[in-house]
C-alpha cells in the first residue's frame, strides 16, 4: 500500500464504522424496533449521519486526495485504490459545491415533506403536498445547477448522480424504442384478458408455510444463511453491513403467493451481488453495488430472467408442491409458469408485471424531464400524470392516491432515480443473452444447478463492487455498451409466445 494511501486509512475506517452503526439502526428500525422508538432513534441517527460525514468530508482528507491524485503518487495505487481515491474526489466535489446552509435548509424542507406526502395520499389530497413539492424542485434544481458542468443539460446532472454516464440523450433512445415496440404488444394482450388464469395463486397459502418456502428459496439461488439473515417487513429490501453481513426481507399475503417467491427471489439478486464484492474492498467506500441500475440489473435477472421462465421452475415445482400439497395437487407446472407471467396494464408500479412495469418508469421520466429539461407547474403534474396512464397504459386512476401521489420518491428529493428501475431490467436482459452465448443457461437452470450463473456474476460484476461504473462493467463483460435492444427482443419474445400473438 502507498505510504500516503495509508494515511488516508483510518479516515475510510471511521467512515465505515458509523455507517455500519447507521444500517444497523436502520434495518432494526424497518423489522424490530417498536413503532415509537423512531422519534428519539432519529436523534442518535441524525448525530451518526453527522459524523459520518465529518470523517469523510474536511480538509485532511481534502489535502490528501489533492496529493493522491498527483501522477507520480496516483501511479503508486493499486486498481482499487485509484478507484477509491476518484469516487471520494467525486463525492468531495459535490458536497463543496452546496453551500451547508443550503444543504441545511434542504434536510428540514425534506424532513417534513415525508408527513404531508403521507397525509396527501392517505387523505387524496395533493393540494397539501404540491407546495412541498414544489420547494424540493426549487432546491433540486438550485443544487443541480451548482454541479452542472458547461453545456450539460440540469436533468442531465441529476440522472448521472444515480448513473454515471448516462444521459437523457441514452434514455430517450431507450424508451423511445420501448414505447415502440411495446405498446402494440400490450394491446394485444389486452384483447385476451381470460387468456391465462391466476386461480392457483388466490389460494389461501398459510403465511408460516411462505415462510419456510422463501428460505428455500433464498437458500436454492445460492443466498448463504451464515452470511445473511432474512426478516420480514411491509415492503421487502436489502441491505448490509458488509460481505459476511447481507440481511433481505419479505412480506407475505395469504391470497397471493406470488408475491412473497418473487420478492425473495429479486432481494436475493441483490444480496448475491453483496456477499460477492471482494473482501479487499467491502468495507471501504467503493464497497457497495455500483450503482442503483446495476443492483437493479441483478435483482431482476434473478427475479425475471431466470425466476419467471420455464426452466427454472422444472426442478423446482414439485419441491412447491410439497411446502403446499392440498393448494396445488390439481396445478400443471404449464399453470403455474403462465400464471406467474400473467401480464396486464395497471395503475401501481409496485404491482405491476414484467411486461408493462417499464412503462410506469417512462410516465416518471417523462414528467422528471418536464420538470427539470422544460417548464411546467407543478400544479398540473396530476393531470399530466393521468394523461399520460390513458396514453400508455389505457387506463386513468380514479384518484391521485392512485396516481401521482403512489410513489414517496419525490418527496425524498430523488429525482433521476426512476430511469434506475427501467434500466436494470435492460441491462439484466443484455447480460443474460450474453451468457446464453458462452454458457447452457437454460440447461444449467433444469439440472437445479444455479452455481456456473452465480459464479459468471461473481467473476464478471459482483467482485467490482463500486470500483468500475455500469458501462465499464458492461463493455469488460459483455463487449458492448448499454443496449436496449436486448430487453426488448426478450419481452417481445416471451409474451408472444406465452399469449400466442
Ligand atoms: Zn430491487
């Protein structure tokens, strides 16, 4: 290790110690604490936010990664280490642009956006929370205007903060060639909605039996119970302390099985992307997915490309049949693979299928590039909201609970955030039409054999952890950037094939 590297040492240690501190809080404020600890908890988590930042963001640390980036010092670090040394002069330079009084005022302003936007939908009143909304676009666009570089489009700023590299220019190539392909696709099965029946998920599945069969689940895709443990919580997530930490969560419904195999399916995509990233880096600041896209990427490849086909379910639906013999004694392996890919428009992006879920990402996009690329008044964002649905989806919500208001997103300033969801679908669909080129996926998943999968993952993504950006990691695996092109030959192909187009 450089002599100056290792200075830098005990800083990224400190750094990490408070924010194992702070997931630990909360991962237990989201399965175990009582529902009243949250106020006074927030107190000693705001403090450990606080710290955390004080480890990372002054001017020794400053000073240092001045010297670190010097050519003759920089030469002197290994792959790792240069790339820990970037993401922190990245982050540094968008923290010193933002005055802290500003930032300051920001962390209030969202602080009690969260109450109105619970209110606002529980009441169906988006009166009350359009001028928060409206005071988060005025920072969101203030704080992005410190950081846009000359020439670069405002939203442009915002997208890259959660994708490196990735531009309006990408996404509307993107959703352009979605919109095209897809919306005459989804009309089409809109013609046959007795097409497939989803009887055999309505059944009354006992919660304590999901349970055991989602820890077969985690436990067959490769998830490793001394590294990770699994809770439940109203909606199901991912999180860790480290590579030997890696904690999912689960919800159950007794009518819909689905939902509980399928949310253990995409949160151990997540976790196998944590418990891979390589020991050298998992406590330091590169430690991580490298970003929202890519975590996505792998959550669905699980989720979709290998938990929603045929294959995969082969080996697999007799072991079903014994966690839950009297619901499923008269249920074909064909029902169940059609049931668990039944498609049809609806108005809330958490519920929707495989098929359709991308288009609820475009509608945000679109209103995200309004907002920031253009002028509109947030006023109308409702109606907008809804004009769109009709357009896309052929349905227009009754209310705004169900319209704009469904997603607490925006409340939490993250704006450029959504494209993430859609572009993991992509890249997952990318990955796995690499990997069926070099490798018997499909083979691999009838023999219940996950291991040559997990491993290609490992090898190529996982291990990297924040140290090489999604294009990079795209271009080094698959030699090609990002591609649409991919999903959407995958989509076309499956739900052809499944409504007999
Ligand atoms: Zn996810």
């Amino acid at each position: 290790m450089s002599e100056l590297f290792e200075k830098l040492q005990p800083h990224l240690d400190k750094a990490y110690a408070y924010r194992v501190a702070m997931t630990m809080l909360n991962w237990d404020n989201s399965t175990a604490a009582p529902k009243e600890a949250i106020d006074f908890t927030s107190k000693a988590m705001a403090i450990l936010s606080g710290e955390n930042y004080k480890a990372l963001i002054n001017d020794v640390v400053k000073g240092l990664l001045q010297q670190l980036s010097t050519d003759e010092e920089n030469a002197k670090l290994t792959p790792y280490e240069k790339a820990i040394v970037k993401n922190m002069k990245k982050e540094f330079r968008n923290m010193e642009l933002i005055p802290p009084e500003e930032l300051q005022a920001f962390e209030i302003v969202l602080a009690k956006a969260y109450p109105v936007w619970e209110e606002a939908k529980n009441t169906n009143n988006y009166s009350i929370y359009a001028p928060v909304l409206e005071e988060i676009i005025s920072y969101t666009k203030r704080f992005a205007g410190y950081k846009q570089k000359p020439g670069q489009k405002l939203y442009d700023v915002l997208l890259d903060e959660y994708e490196e590299g990735f531009t309006m220019e990408i996404l509307d190539e993107f959703f352009c060639q979605l919109r095209e392909a897809l919306i005459p696709l989804v009309a089409q099965i809109r013609k046959k909605p007795d097409w497939i029946s989803i009887d055999c998920l309505r059944k009354n599945y006992d919660i304590e039996t999901q349970k055991k069969l989602s820890h077969f689940l985690a436990e067959y895709i490769g998830f490793d119970f001394n590294r990770g443990v699994m809770a439940e919580s109203a909606h199901p997530f991912t999180t860790n302390l480290h590579n030997h930490d890696v904690r999912i969560t689960n919800h159950y419904l007794e009518n819909k099985l689905e939902d509980a195999i399928f949310s253990i399916i995409h949160e151990g995509g997540h976790a196998l992307y944590e418990m891979d990233i390589d020991d050298a880096i998992t406590t330091s600041p590169i430690g991580g997915g490298t970003s929202m896209g890519m975590h996505e990427s792998q959550s669905r490849f699980y989720e979709n490309n290998l938990g929603r086909s045929m294959e995969f379910w082969k080996p697999l639906f007799g072991k079903v049949c014994e966690f839950f013999p009297e619901e499923l004694k008269d249920v074909t392996l064909e029902e169940f693979y059609k049931a668990i890919n039944y498609a049809k428009p609806s108005l809330i992006r958490t519920q929707a299928d495989e098929l359709t879920y991308s288009f609820h990402i475009m509608i945000r996009y679109e209103i995200e590039k309004m907002i920031f690329d253009g002028d509109v008044d947030v006023k109308e964002l409702p109606r907008i909201w809804n004009e769109k649905y009709e357009e896309y989806l052929g349905m227009t919500p009754e209310n705004d609970a169900e319209g704009i208001l469904q997603d607490m997103h925006w409340a939490g300033g993250s704006f450029g955030y959504f494209p993430s969801y859609a572009l993991g679908s992509a890249i997952a669909a990318q990955l796995f039409h690499y990997m069926e080129g070099v490798m018997p996926v499909k083979k691999y998943l009838e023999e219940g054999n996950l291991v040559p999968v997990r491993e290609f993952l490992c090898e190529h993504i996982h291990k990297y952890g924040g140290s090489k950006n999604t294009q990079e990691l795209l271009l080094d695996t698959v030699g090609e950037a990002f591609n649409p092109k991919y999903y959407i030959e995958y989509l076309t192909e499956k739900y052809t094939k499944l409504y007999e187009l």
